[in-house]
C-alpha cells in the first residue's frame, strides 16, 4: 500500500513542477519550450504509470496463475 501512494504523491509532485515551469515559460514568452516541459513531464509520468501497471499485471498474474 505504501508504494501506490508514494507512486501518486510522485505523480502529483512531477504534475506541480512541470505546470509552475511551463507558466513561468509561458509568461516569459516561450510557448514553444513550454510546450516541450509539458510533453516531456507527460512521458515521463506514462512510463511511471506503465511500470506501475506492469507490477500490477504481474501480481494479479502471479495470484491467479499460483506461480
């Protein structure tokens, strides 16, 4: 249990930073960089989400398949 919650406070954390960069880029009139923080901080996050979902995936595999 410990570990998904860390994993969403990881997430929102990622979610906070990467939305103050890319206002403090757009504010500063690059829109084209901001956009590319967003883009990135999206990806990264979705490969946090599939290595979460790859750990789930292999646990309800291990239960239902008793290996």
């Amino acid at each position: 249990m410990n570990l998904e919650v860390n994993a969403i406070f990881q997430i929102a954390g990622i979610g906070i930073i990467i939305a103050m960069i890319h206002t403090v880029l757009k504010q500063m009139g690059k829109e084209d960089m901001a956009h590319w923080v967003t883009v990135i901080g999206f990806v990264v996050v979705l490969f946090m989400v599939v290595r979460l979902l790859d750990n789930l995936l292999q646990e309800i595999k291990t239960i239902f398949l008793f290996h």
